[in-house]
C-alpha cells in the first residue's frame, strides 16, 4: 500500500478519464519514482502514475516542487505559458525526446506542482505530435487535477 499522499494520481484519476484520452485503465502503473525504494522506504515527495495506449504512453507526476522551478530543470526545453480549460499551466518540450516523441503539462498546485506527460512509440503514426497531443490530453483530464 502507497502512503499518503496529498494527490496520488493512480488512486485519484478515475478510470473514465483516462479512457477519454484513449488509455486503458487495465495498464495502470505505479513508476518507480512513486513506489518504495530499496529499502522499502516510500519516497515522500512525487507520486507518478502512467497508463498505455495505441502506441503511446501518458504519465500523470505529483510532487513538491513549486512550477517556478521546473523551468530550471535541466530536462525541459522551449518553456511557454499557456492556458488550459482557463488555468494557467507550463508547456515544455524534453530535451530527452524531443517534441514529437514526448512533452509536458505542468500545473502549480499549492506549494508543489503536477504534471501530464504524454510520450508516444515510433511504432504509431509518425505525423502526429506530442507537442500538440499532450494539450488536448491535459485539457480533458485538467477538471482530475488539484488545484491546491
């Protein structure tokens, strides 16, 4: 069993959400950044879930690190402020990745942030992109999110 958290994306996204942005509720996993570590101690400040889909995987991260720093990660790539159903979010790409195969919603949620990745298989359509999926993913899945 996880230990509390103040959002636990796997016990708190409902099933029907995931299945609108075409995943299935059956491939939920907890990442391992979220379950215990080697020493059966539990990680106490990020939570992550992901589900697959045709060709793609999306991933939902909870942590205590406040959005004004995650720009400063070095990871993220071409940081923008958008809107998002009205709320005010990040958009980034993964310098790992790159934008068509993988990118990131961030949200500030009281003192820490939640974020939606979306990463998709070279074995799926090679015109789509992440950089565009990943908003009308976030937008449908955004009402599921915390906003304190």
């Amino acid at each position: 069993m996880r230990p509390p958290a103040v959002f636990d994306p796997c016990e708190d996204i409902p099933d029907e959400a995931v299945e609108a942005v075409g995943l299935d509720p059956a491939t939920k996993y907890m990442s391992i950044i979220g379950g215990e570590k080697h020493d059966g101690q539990h990680y106490d400040f990020h939570r992550e879930c992901a589900w697959n889909g045709l060709h793609m995987r999306v991933f939902i991260a909870s942590g205590d690190t406040p959005i004004e720093e995650v720009v400063n990660y070095d990871f993220v790539d071409n940081a923008r402020q958008i809107s998002i159903n009205g709320r005010a979010a990040l958009h980034y790409d993964l310098v790992t990745c790159g934008p068509r195969v993988c990118s990131e919603v961030a949200f500030q949620t009281g003192a820490g942030s939640v974020w939606v990745n979306l990463n998709l298989s070279s074995l799926g359509d090679l015109t789509l992109q992440a950089d565009d999926l990943v908003l009308e993913y976030t937008a449908l899945l955004e009402p599921y999110l915390p906003a304190e």
